[in-house]
C-alpha cells in the first residue's frame, strides 16, 4: 500500500473528524461564554461590536469552557517556562501519574494471568474464584479507592504504592477474563496431540496455551492500560497529592481555573493514548517475532 493511499484512508478520515470536533468546540466554547463576557468585560468597557464579542469570549480568563487554543498555550506555557521538577510543569505531573499507572498495570497482569492459570488448570478454583472477581467490578472504583487509601495508609504505606493499587484494581479484571478464554482457546486436537507426547502442564502451558492465548491478552492489556490510567487519576483525588494530574484537576478546580483543568484532561488523554500505543507496539513485535519463529 502507496503512502498516498495510507494518507486517504486513515489520515483524511481523522482528519475531518478532528476539524468537525474543533469548529462545534468554538462554536461551544462562544456560546457558554458570551454572556459572562458581555457582564465583567464588555459592558464596563462601553461601546462593543460583534467581533469584540467573539474575541473576548475565545480569550476569556475565566471561561466556562476554554477555546483549544487557550488549552494549547497553557500547556506549552506550562512546559517552557517552569523547569520539570516544578508542580507548575505538566510533565512533571504526567510522570508521576504514568509511573503509578505502570506500577499498577504490571502488578495487575501479573495478578489476572496468575488467577487465569490458577481457574483453568482447577475446576474448584474455576467455581470458587470466578463469581468473586465478577462481583469485585461492582463495586465502584469512586468507592473503593478512599478505603484501599486509608487501609495501606494506616499501616505506613503511601506514595505511589496506594495508587497503584486502585490501578491494579481495575487492571486484573479485564486482563483475568481474556486470559482464560485465551488458554482455554487450544482446539481439542492441538490438546489430544500434546497428551499423546506425555507432555507435562507446564509444557503445555508454554507450547501451547501460552502462544494461543496472545490474541487475546493483547487487547486485554490495552483496556487494562486505560483503566489503570483512570484509577490512579481517581485515586489522586482523595489523598490531597502534591502531584498528578489527578491532583492538578483538583487544584484548578479548587481555583476555579477551568483552563488549568483542561490542560490536565488533554494530558492525560494523550498520556493514554502513547500508554495504549506502547502496548500496540509491543503486541507487534511480539506477535512478528511468533510468525518469525
């Protein structure tokens, strides 16, 4: 496929929709702020026109809704002219989240294959723990994560392990439910060919469960990554963090600074994107290296 021909059928598509969504924000933006522009601004000032109008309320320092350009400046004011170890630097708090984030991905892989080994290899284990990881999601992450706060808490246990933990709550679920319906995927043919080699479980596992489970676990972890990105984010809120983007929400809201909130929502949006595509990049190359073996 022509690079010209990638370029109309994803490049020109994204990029219609991006230009859509971009005007109706203007357009929202103008809407949600004219009336308070016309009050604190313009009236005090006299005479106005309709542009006057327009630009001031797309540049409105306390606006109900900021412009994307107002977003952008504050992001790029927030990164060039604070240094990274500065709470005013958006990175710094990008990291402090992504960190917690990963932590508490990792640890929830590991827990969900663990259990996913643990329920398919035991028809006990299968009936005893399967209800109880279902019924571990219905209890809101909103919840949950104060409590999981004040427990670790108590006995001594903070900075970024008590995040990590809400995150790993929400990673293991997704993670546990594709690992077992990915080795449980082997035909009966693959697994009676095995057996005829008197191939122990562990063999198994690895020749055959393991290989055949990885379409399956890869879009697991992209969910899981997502969701552990929102939790930390949650569970920045009720611990007063110094840094986060959980915790710069709560300051600009605090503040009234709806600007500042914004710039932290578009952050960690684009921090879930480059988390989300890490783990597509590494599913392509572990998936070539399979078909390369």
């Amino acid at each position: 496929m022509t690079i010209n021909r990638r370029l109309h059928l994803y490049a020109l598509p994204v990029g219609t929709v991006l230009l859509a969504a971009l005007i109706l924000w203007y357009l929202l933006a103008f809407a949600l702020n004219a009336s308070g522009v016309i009050d604190r601004v313009l009236t005090p000032r006299g005479p106005w026109t309709s542009s006057d109008l327009v630009y001031a309320s797309l540049n409105a320092s306390r606006p109900l809704l900021p412009a994307p350009h107002q977003i952008l400046i504050d992001i790029w004011n927030s990164i060039s002219q604070w240094p990274l170890t500065s709470p005013r630097n958006l990175l710094l708090h990008t990291w402090v989240t992504a960190s917690a984030a990963l932590t508490g991905f990792a640890m929830g892989v590991v827990l969900g294959v663990l259990l996913a080994v643990c329920i398919v290899h035991s028809r006990t284990l299968d009936k005893a723990l399967m209800p109880w990881i279902v019924a571990s999601q219905t209890i809101p992450v909103l919840a949950i994560a104060p409590i999981v706060l004040i427990i670790l808490g108590s006995v001594g246990i903070t900075g970024m392990l008590p995040k990590a933990t809400i995150a790993m709550y929400l990673c293991f679920f997704p993670v546990t439910i594709a690992t077992v319906q990915g080795l449980r995927s082997p035909q009966k043919m693959e697994m009676e060919l095995v057996h005829t080699y008197a191939a122990r479980r562990v063999d198994i596992f690895w020749m055959v469960r393991l290989p055949s489970s990885l379409p399956y676990l890869f879009p697991a972890f992209r969910v899981a990554i997502a969701s552990g990105l929102v939790g930390t984010m949650v569970a920045e809120l009720p611990t007063g963090a110094q840094a986060g983007l959980g915790a710069r929400l709560l300051t600009g809201s605090y503040y009234g600074n709806t600007i500042q909130i914004w710039s932290a929502l578009v952050m960690a949006s684009l921090l879930g994107l480059a988390l989300t595509a890490l783990v597509t990049l590494t599913e392509r190359l572990v998936l070539r290296q399979r078909k390369g073996v």
